[in-house]
C-alpha cells in the first residue's frame, strides 16, 4: 500500500482506477461496490433512486445520464476500518482519453474491465498500454457481464487467457482475473454462488491483497518551487520529492552543479527537524541561491543533467507533434522549451502494431522522441524516480502529450 | 430574493453566481482559491484542482484541459482560474484536520437547541440537522456513525436532479 497518508487522517490511501472499454462496465462496477460497502461507518447509503442503475452513482451529469455514458473522471472515496480506498471511473471513449488520463495518472493500481460479451475492444488495449506507460503495474481483471456468457467457466478461461497474455506483453504481470456480473454483484463484494467453478477471491477482497512496489530509491531529490524573501533572507520552497533534508546536510543544486548547505529546515510551526518524502518545506542554504526548476539532491546520487532528454511519447492534441517543432516540457518545476530532434518507433495505440518509421507523431500514436532542450534539464529513468522521470508537453500552456523518461 | 419568491435556481444564480461575477469584475481577480471537495456531491468529484473559467464563467466540464500527475496547467487564456487544493479531503477529514491544528470554526457549525449546520451557504436555502454535538470532537463522533450525505440540508441539490450541475456551469462555486 501508498505511504501517503490524507491530509486529515492517519490511514494509507489506495488509488484505484476503473479502466477499460467503453460500457464494459466501470461504471456499474464501482456504484456496486459504493452500494454494497456503504454499510460501513461514515458513509453515506447510495441513493435509493440508482438502485439498478449502479452506473450513475459516478455518472452524475445530465448528459451522462441521458448518454449512458461516462464522460468525465470520477473519484469517489471508501473509508474502510485499514485505509481510504479512492475509486477512480475514467471514460472508457476514445474523443474523451484526456479525461482518462487525468484520472489514471492519479493511481496506484487498476481494475481492468472486460465485457464477457466483446472481449479485448481497443480502448482495453489502449488502455492497458497507457497502464503500462504509466508505470501502474498492480492490475486486477474483471471479466464482467459473465451472466451474458451463462456464467460458464470454459468461456471465462478463455477470456482470461487472452487477457493474461495481451498485459503480459506490455509488462504487466496481473494479480488476478476475476468473474463478475457487477450489475448483480457477482464476486463483488461477496463471492458468487452462482459461479462454483471460481473459487479465488471478489474484486474487492482482491483489491484487500493488493501489494504495492515500493519506490526503489530514497535519495533526496527537492525540486525548487520558488525563492521566498523574508527579513532579508532567502528561503528555497518546495516539496520533498524523496529521500529527506535535514540542517547541516552539503548539497548540489542541478543542472548548475554548485554546491549549497543546508542552514535550516523551516517551517510553520517552527520546528528543524529533517524534512520527510512529500512534505513542503523551505531551505535557507549557505551558497548560490538556486531557482525554480532547479533540483537539490545529495552530491553522491545525482539524477541526471542532459541537453538532449529523451522518452516514450503518447500524443493527445490533433495537430501531430512534427520534427523540428518547439513545445514547452514540463518536469517537476522545471518548463524548459525544446525542439523535437527525433521521433521513432511510433505505435498506433488502438493496435498496438508498429506504424512506418517515418513521420510526425499524431493523436493517439506513442513514440520515443528525442529532444533538444534550450538550456540543461533534470530527468530520471522513470523507474527509478517517477517524479523526475514523466513530463507533460506543452503547446501556449495547454498539455498536448506527456512522456516518460526510459 | 428566497427560494419561496422565486425557483431555487434562480435564487442561487442571482444570489451567488452573479454576486461573485460583480466581485471579480470589481476587484479584478486572476484567480479564486476555494475549499470544494470531492465528496461533497457527485458533480464536484468531476472538479480539477485547476480549473479555467471562460468570460461568461461557464465550465465545459466535459472538456476539461487534462490535468496529468501534479503539473497543472498554470498558463491559460481563462478569464479566471479557480484553485481547488481540498479537492481530495473528505468532510472527516476536514474536521480532523480543524482538530489537529486547533483552528477557529463557525459557531453554527456546533448544536444549539439538538440542531446545527453541517453545511454553510446562503441563509434561504439551509437547513440545521438535528444533533447534539457542541464540540468539534463530538461532530467527528457524529459524522464517524452517520449515514446522511453531507449536503442532506442544501435545498438546491434537491430541487431538480441536475441544478447543481446548471449552477456550477454558470459559475456557481
Ligand atoms: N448484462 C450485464 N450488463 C451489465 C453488467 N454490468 C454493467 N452492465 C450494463 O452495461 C452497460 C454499460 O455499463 P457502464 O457501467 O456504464 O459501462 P462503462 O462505460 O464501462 O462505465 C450498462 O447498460 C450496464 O447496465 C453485467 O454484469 N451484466
Ligand atoms: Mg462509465
């Protein structure tokens, strides 16, 4: 599980995203979980009139309603007695995969629902490569609608199998496929009676075992938010991205290479000990004062410094992203303008074939894109610090693509 | 003005929407920081934590710009921008959080004569809940046992199933 902790309780928090095809089921998964656990303290019964329609628990708009269909992300909250669990619905629609995304970027793992009726479509392929991209490995399948399938386990081991296989090849090992009927509550919550063949756990106990991987490095890394005055002193503000900052520590600020020490650790109320992962805190430091953009990090475990950062691109605005082009990248606090020097292996995302290797890079197509930035930008292997190892692409201040650092 | 006179929509548009629109007119604000949550009601758990405003305040909630890890869009031709940064916090974690740091709160959030306000807005449209907490302590125990949803007293949420969608697209906060 995360070791983020909510800002008012002590409990972990899970972040868990419904994904996968349009009207496969997301929707109705997540209303029939809220419906059947809100006998839990604190939380608040569904309404009585979605009763059947466990869909529009998350599908709340009007034309949502009207549509049948989800249109924008959703995260509805479940306080469970050991953590807060955050259901994240994404649409499964291809014109709304920004929406998706604002959704999914925000989890630690996924429930990747599958129609029995249609099998793999390609907004599940789509989806699972964005997982992939994402760095969300901890996967759950639910094969849903199995009533459409008579409930009968020699199609479910076939769907299984193929499902297995296709996230298999995109580096996701799964940790478990489930048979569900979510409008009925099938395996759920509680286990079918209706599917004795099965006898692994419900979405939900699943979602219980879940493991999360833990970030393989702590070494500091304190991206620069800003340069504060205050009684004619400096104070360097910003979140801890990993590791910890204590007074007396000697560090180097990137890309300029200088060396800086840390004088004091401030914050309200006062009080100077070490700064911890994910607390926002200001530095007065003996030495160059550094900038935005800039990222503080022990002499002996520096991230890297290039001209030339590179990575996996998926492309979401309708003009493609040419060679030679300038877009802005943005990277922890850094926004740096770079010029597009190379796009390769370009992958049509409904496919997930390989597309000729000429060509600009357009809506929906991943590609390794090569960049030449107009001054030293701070990146990382996303694997090993996911902060410092995804980039959002910017064209006049509007997302366009987003990236991630190999 | 009052929801008895006129429809509640209208009441909250003239009372709200419109009030708030003359504000920053007047004032000329760039930006407004407000403590919406998610869990507040089933159309404010679709907000971004950045959310551009065009000139006729209306919100596209279907076209959002995508907001992607923690790099919000922070340069835009919005006519304002509305900052969310409780989006994520429930209303227990509110109340723990008051706790924790010992901050002032409104009186009518505390039970006076077995009732109180669980959720503040314009005076024609709220209603006090029966309850017997006087201390912020005790309206964490309550809220730990209920099953009430938060904005049970707010008359606009229940007039039409979609008038707080209609508010929020015209600017309602
Ligand atoms: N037969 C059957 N239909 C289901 C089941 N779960 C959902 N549906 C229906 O499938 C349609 C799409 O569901 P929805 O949750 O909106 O799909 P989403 O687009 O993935 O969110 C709705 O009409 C649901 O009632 C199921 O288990 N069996
Ligand atoms: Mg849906």
């Amino acid at each position: 599980m995360s070791p983020l902790v909510t800002d008012g309780g002590e409990k972990p928090l899970l972040r868990i995203a419904m994904v996968g095809h349009v009207d496969h089921g997301k929707s109705t998964l997540i209303g029939r979980i809220r419906h059947e656990m809100s006998a839990l303290p604190g939380t608040a019964a569904v309404d009585a009139s979605v009763a059947g329609n466990w869909a529009f628990v998350t599908d709340q708009l009007q034309e949502e309603r009207e549509r049948e269909m989800t249109i924008d992300t959703t995260q509805t909250f479940l306080d469970t007695p050991v953590c807060r669990l955050v259901f994240i619905d994404v649409p499964g629609h291809q014109e709304l995969i920004q929406n998706m995304l604002s959704g999914a970027t925000r989890a630690d793992a996924a429930v990747l629902v599958l129609a029995g009726d249609e099998g793999v479509q390609v907004q599940t392929r789509r989806h699972a490569l964005l997982l992939a991209m994402l760095g969300i490995r901890t996967v759950i399948v639910a094969v849903n609608k199995m009533d459409t399938l008579d409930r009968r386990e020699d199609a479910f081991r076939a769907l299984e199998h193929t499902a297995v296989e296709e996230l298999r090849a995109l580096g996701i090992e799964v940790s478990g496929v489930i048979p569900v009927v979510a409008r009925d509550g099938d395996n759920v919550v509680q286990r079918s009676e209706a599917m004795p063949w099965y006898d692994g756990p419900s979405v939900m106990e699943a979602i219980g075992e879940l493991e999360l991987t833990v970030a393989p490095v702590d070494a500091l890394r304190f991206p620069v938010q800003g340069v504060l005055r205050h009684d004619g002193q400096a104070t360097v503000v910003g979140r801890v991205l990993s590791g910890s900052v204590a007074e007396g520590d000697a560090l180097t600020v990137c890309p300029s290479g200088a060396a800086v020490t840390v004088r004091a650790v401030r914050r309200f109320p006062e009080d100077h000990a070490p700064a911890q992962t994910g607390e926002s805190v200001g530095l007065v430091l003996d030495g160059p004062e550094p900038g935005r953009g800039d990222v503080l990090a022990p002499a002996g475990d520096l991230p890297h410094v290039t001209r030339t950062p590179a990575g996996r691109v998926f492309w979401l605005a309708q003009t493609p992203l040419a060679l030679g082009e300038e877009v802005a990248l943005r990277c922890a606090t850094q926004a740096v303008p770079v010029r597009v020097a190379a796009i390769a292996d370009r992958l049509d995302s409904a496919t997930l074939e390989p597309l000729p290797a000429e060509g600009a890079l357009a809506s929906m197509q991943l590609g390794t894109v090569a960049f030449a930035a107009e001054r030293a930008v701070v990146v990382e292997p996303f694997d090993r610090m996911a902060g410092l190892g995804r980039f959002v692409l910017e064209r006049r201040g509007t997302a366009v693509g987003f990236g991630i650092v190999g | 003005m009052g929801p008895k006179k006129i429809d509640k929509f209208a009441c909250c548009n003239a009372l709200k929407t419109v009030a708030l629109k003359q504000a920053i007119a007047g004032m000329g604000f760039e930006a407004l920081l407000l403590g919406i949550r998610r869990d507040e009601h089933g159309v404010r758990a679709k907000e971004r934590y950045f959310s551009p405003r065009a000139q006729d305040f209306t919100w596209n909630v279907g076209a959002q710009p995508p907001e992607l890890w923690d790099l919000y869009a922070t340069v835009d031709e919005a006519a304002h921008d509305r900052i969310h940064p409780l989006l994520h916090m429930t209303e227990l974690d509110v109340w723990r959080y008051v706790r924790r740091e010992g901050i002032p709160v409104n009186p009518l959030y505390l039970a006076k004569d077995g009732k109180r306000f669980r959720s503040i807005g314009c005076a024609p449209c709220c209603a006090p809940i029966p309850s017997t907490a006087t201390t912020v302590d005790e309206i964490i125990a309550e809220l730990e046992a209920s099953r009430e949803p938060e904005r049970a007293g707010r008359a606009q949420d229940k007039e039409n199933a979609f008038t707080m969608q209609k508010l929020r697209s015209l600017g309602y906060m």
